[in-house]
C-alpha cells in the first residue's frame, strides 16, 4: 500500500468571504475586555441613580405615586395586623419595619449630599433628620422641630401632613394607635446609624383652631382633592443618657 496523503483544503469562493462578514456583523466576537466607555455606563453606583423610573420625575426629583404608596403601606399595616396581639405590639412591629429603612437613608442621603464630616452634635443631627431626611422621603422639610420644656432629652418633629397615614383610618377598637409608627422607626434607625442612640414614639394630636392655617401660612401642599389633616403627626424623640452626657461634654 502506497502512503496516504489528505485531500489539499478547497479555495474559498468570494461567495463565502462575503457570508463570513455578513455573519461577523450580526454576530459580533465576544470581547472579555469592554471598552472604558461601556464599562463608565454599567457600573454606574447604584446610590447614584434615582428612586423613581424615568417619566416619574418632577421639579423636586423623584417621585413616587401616592395611591401606590398607600396601597403597599396599607398592605404592611394588615400585615402586621395579623401577627399583633395588641396596639403596641403593632407599634413596635411597624418600628421595626422602617428602622432598616432608616439606615439605609442615612447612608443614601449622606452619600448624594457628598458630605465628609459625620454630625457630632444633637441639634445638628435633628436638623439633617428633619430637614434632609425629611425632603428625601417626602420632598418637603417637618413643619417644626421643638425641645420639650419639662425634660431636656426630649425633642418633637411635627409634621402637619404626615404622608405615611393619609389615606389609613384606625377603627374605634385601635383608637391608641398611631399610623405612623413606621416613620418612626425609619427616624431611630437614622439616628442610631449617626451615632444618636434614641427611642422614636409616633403620636396622633388633633391640630387647634387656627393652628394648621398659621403654620402653613395657608398653603396646602397636599394633592388636590384631599382635606386638611385634623391631626398631625408628633414624633417624640428621646435619647439616651450617654449621648446628653456627650454633647455636653463637647460643649465645654
């Protein structure tokens, strides 16, 4: 038997050049190494992008759709509803809720505000919560920030338009419950993640004559169609003995 040698490769037609590079152009070779400019696209921060999709914006940001918001927050107060055996198990489950939520605020917040000192003392931390942290979750600052005049580690944030308890009615058996708890626990987690460790109640007070239109200097700003709150919100905010002794300490 003689050797055996392979068939030479057969020439390439230009009909098969030309179906290799339509091919090349629908299916283009997998790169593992991505331009910088596609790669500056994709690893945008997440912090930095914003909380609404695009076309939910407005002149103040990002916005959120209030019916959707009542709808979901509605859903987690029955919720917890369900697995409560009373008012202030209720309360404290809902506190629970918003306090993870405060942390991550805190962070968020700080970080778009691009700020490289942290707050060391009381009253500045209260201003960033009720003016910061305040426009952030609701596009709006709290109404009012008041020191309690019988005990000197109580503060009050007063919000005259509490969002989270618009659209909640708290039935005669639960008429000790306060809605917005879950704002409550989102202030605590905000404060103890700065270093402010602090218990955060949420009351319901009726608003007096006059009082609402004076502090608002008669604008509304709620949706049309809604009518002014008979109660506000009032989040009593009392911090632990460590930090008075602290900010006093820093006083000196």
């Amino acid at each position: 038997l003689g050797s055996w040698l392979p068939p030479p490769d057969p020439v390439p037609s230009a009909t098969s050049f030309n179906a290799l590079q339509q091919a090349a152009r629908c299916c283009p070779i997998y790169n593992p190494f991505p331009s910088k400019q596609s790669m500056s696209r994709s690893s945008t921060n997440i912090l930095d992008r914003p909380l609404g999709r695009s076309g939910t914006r407005s002149a103040e940001g990002s916005v959120v759709s209030l019916s959707a918001f009542a709808y979901v927050y509605s859903e987690l107060v029955q919720y917890h509803q369900g697995r409560a055996a009373s008012i202030s198990e209720l309360e404290r489950r809902l506190e629970s809720a918003g306090y993870g939520v405060g942390l991550k605020v805190l962070e968020m917040t700080a970080y778009r505000a691009k700020e490289t000192k942290r707050e060391t003392r009381l009253m500045s931390i209260l201003h960033f919560v009720s003016s910061s942290v305040w426009k952030s979750l609701f596009g709006k600052a709290a109404d009012s920030l008041e020191r309690s005049i019988d005990h000197t580690d109580e503060f009050m944030i007063i919000d005259y338009e509490p969002i989270a308890s618009t659209f909640v009615s708290v039935p005669p058996d639960l008429g000790q419950l306060s809605a917005d708890a879950y704002v409550s626990g989102i202030i605590a987690g905000v404060l103890d993640g700065a270093g402010f460790s602090a218990r955060v109640t949420a009351h319901s007070v009726s608003v007096e004559e006059g009082e609402y239109t004076k502090q608002q200097g008669g604008n509304n700003t709620m949706p049309s169609g809604i009518p002014p709150r008979k109660d506000k919100a009032v989040f009593l905010v009392k911090f632990s003995p460590e930090v008075l002794s602290r900010d006093a300490a820093l006083e000196r």
